[in-house]
C-alpha cells in the first residue's frame, strides 16, 4: 500500500506537470502566466473587466470626451467674443435714415429755390454767380446734385445763379469805313449786320447805327450798320441840240454841276450843244461836273476901225449870233 503523504505531495506536485503546462501554453499559443504555472502566478492574475456593451470604452472613450468638451469651450469662447466685438468694441451703426429726393431748381428764383430746399429737408450749400445771356439775373441756372438724385436728410445742394446779361453801350464808329466799323463792332462782342443803302456820302461811308451809338445793350448784343453805296445814278442826259442856257437849267435840275463851256466854231450849231461830257446815257450821280461844247458864229472883217488890222488871227473876229 503508498504512502498517503507521497501521493498527496504528487497529486500537488505532480512530476512534469510544469512541462506541461509550458507545451501546452506554447501549443496552443497561451501565455505561461495565464496557465497558472505556479501558485503565486494564480493568485496574482484577475480577468480583465470588459465595458458594458455600447458604452466607449477605455482611452478611446476618454479622448473622445476631452474633445468634445474642447469644442465646447472653444465655441463658447467663440460667442462670447463675437458678442463683445460686436457690442462693446465695435457696435452696430444705426440704421440710416429714409433718404430725399433732390428737387428741380433750375429756372426758379433763389428766394423760391431756397423753400423748395427747406421743404424737402435739405440746405443750400456753396452758392456761385455767372454772367448769362438769356436767364434773368438772380435765377438757378444749375445745381449739384442733379434733380432726381437721393441725398440723406440735411445733404447739402450747390447752386449757381446767374448775374444777368452783361450791358455795354454801343460805340461810335460812323467815322470808319464799313469794314473798319464792322470789325471793331465784333471786337467788342456785337453780332453785327450790314445793309448797303444809297447815300449822297461816299461809297463806303457808314450812314447809320442801330441801335444809336451811347444805347446800353445786353451781349451779346446785335447791332445793325447801314453803309452808304453812294448818291444814287440816273443816266446822263442827251444835250445835243439844246441851247445854252437850257442846257444850264437842265443840268441844275438834275444837280449836275456845269463846270466848263468850251466855244467851238461851227456853222450849224450856233450857240447851241454839239458836244457833252460824260457822254449821253452813262450813269452819273448828283453833283458830278459836266462840261459842254457849245458852237459859235464866224465873221470875216478886213481891217480893224480906221485903218488898224483886226486883233483876231488873220484879220478875221468873231463874235456870237445876235450879238451887239
């Protein structure tokens, strides 16, 4: 019969019982450790404890947690300077105004263009004058801005009025010729026009100013220059025939001027005209110079008074028809 303590040292120790172990762990692919190699290695060992299922487990779980509450902190922090930002450091303007409808005040009066302003919640801003040749003085001739435009309540509106047409006096040119007159009449801003008229002046001459020289007018004013084309023509009588003396009254009538009779020999035209100049039918005007040949008688005397030769050439006299 064994021994009772032998078996039990056996049965608790048994003889290659850790060879064992150690073939199966490797075998089997299990560590030593877990196959309780050893008393104390048994004892020394506790299972893991798993999470319940769904719940994040282990590291993992922590991590995630710590980010989200970074996140949180983070759009916190986010707010929370956008708030200041947009509350303390730089708040939100307030809302504009509702905004006015720049008026028309061209062609009204300042005093009427100052209202309409104030009416419509504006004011008049820089204001300047120029000379216009048609709009009257103290009248909007232009604006800024234009009408139709918006502007916000108190805006400002520039305005330019007009001064009027400026007034010159017209000058005295009747001394200079048409064109000289003409010429200075534009260097002093005149539209001129120039009508040609028949005058007893020179050709040239200027008869007339319209308005009269000294006459205030607006510019740029219009002035009207007659110039003289000369005393008028009529064409030159035929004078043949007449006598002297109707010729003479003939000439005064027509304000000829008789200046030369020239006394020629003839023997049909005595004392009668056989000769003129300017010739018959040429244009001549009042005042020009006429001269006449008029015929004359021939008598034949021998001898002067008691025995002296005549003093006329070739003893011959002569003397007019009738005559004493």
């Amino acid at each position: 019969m064994p021994k009772l303590g032998g078996s039990i040292r056996r049965r608790r120790s048994p003889r290659g019982a850790g060879e064992r172990r150690r073939r199966k762990s490797v075998s089997e692919g299990i560590p030593a450790w877990r196959m309780g190699g050893s008393r104390r290695g048994r004892r020394r060992w506790k299972p893991r404890r798993l999470p319940p299922r769904g719940a994040a487990g282990g590291g993992r779980g922590r991590r995630r947690g710590t980010l989200l509450r970074a996140l949180a902190f983070a759009g916190a922090g986010l707010g929370t300077g956008y708030l200041v930002a947009t509350t303390i450091v730089f708040p939100s303007p307030e809302p504009p105004p509702d905004l006015q409808g720049v008026p028309e005040l061209r062609g009204i009066t300042a005093e009427e263009a100052l209202a309409l302003l104030a009416d419509s919640g504006l004011v008049p801003g820089r204001v300047d004058s120029v000379r216009h040749p048609v709009a009257p003085a103290l009248s909007v001739i232009g604006q800024s801005p234009l009408p139709g435009r918006t502007a916000l309540p108190g805006a400002e509106v520039r305005l330019t009025l007009s001064l009027g047409p400026e007034i010159r006096p017209v000058p005295d040119v009747t001394r200079l010729r048409g064109a000289r007159a003409a010429a200075a009449l534009e260097a002093g801003g005149f539209a001129v026009r120039i009508d040609t008229v028949r005058s007893t002046m020179p050709a040239g001459r200027v008869v007339a100013i319209e308005p009269a020289p000294g006459t205030d007018v607006a510019m740029p004013g219009s002035v009207r220059l007659a110039v003289s084309l000369g005393p008028p023509t009529f064409p030159m009588p035929e004078l043949s025939g007449y006598g002297e003396y109707e010729a003479r009254s003939l000439l005064d009538a027509l304000g000829l001027v008789l200046e030369t009779v020239e006394k020629r020999y003839s023997i049909r035209n005595i004392n009668r005209v056989f000769g003129q100049h300017p010739e018959p039918n040429t244009d001549v005007q009042r005042g020009a110079a006429v001269r006449l040949i008029v015929g004359e008688s021939i008598l034949r005397v021998p001898f002067g008074p008691i025995g002296t030769a005549s003093s006329a050439p070739g003893g011959f006299i002569h003397e007019p028809l009738g005559g004493d």
